[in-house]
C-alpha cells in the first residue's frame, strides 16, 4: 500500500486521484470552513479521526514520550 498527500484545489485533488493506477479504498479530506463558521477545534479534528488511528497496548501517546530519544535511537 502506498499512501500519498495531494493538495491544490479541489479539481486539481480530483484530476490527481483520477490519474493514480490502483486502486483507492480510502481518503481523507481537509475542507476548510467559510469564514463566518467557528473553526474546528483540535480535539474535533482528532475526534473525527479516532476511528482510522491505531493504539497499540502500553504505549506511552503523550507529547514528551512521543519527541523524547529512547535508549538506542
């Protein structure tokens, strides 16, 4: 599987995944909201994308596990 991130505008996305060989089962998709609508919170972004995240037993998810060298890095 081979994961790729397009961006331009939305006819430039389209014509981007029309020319990929394959092929695609998912996509996610950044719309951003007219001015006059309250803008997302992170933790609404998250949220919506909590069904395709992966978490594995013990693992320690949190800022500083994440960006701090573990012995061996």
């Amino acid at each position: 599987m081979t994961v790729r991130v397009l961006k331009g505008s939305k006819q430039e996305i389209a014509e981007k995944v029309a020319g990929i060989s394959g092929e695609i089962h998912e996509a996610i998709v950044f719309i951003e909201e007219p001015s006059d609508a309250p803008p997302a919170t992170v933790e609404e972004l998250f949220a919506e994308m909590e069904p395709y995240m992966v978490h594995v037993g013990n693992a320690d998810y949190s800022r500083e596990a994440l960006y701090t060298r573990m012995e061996g890095e």
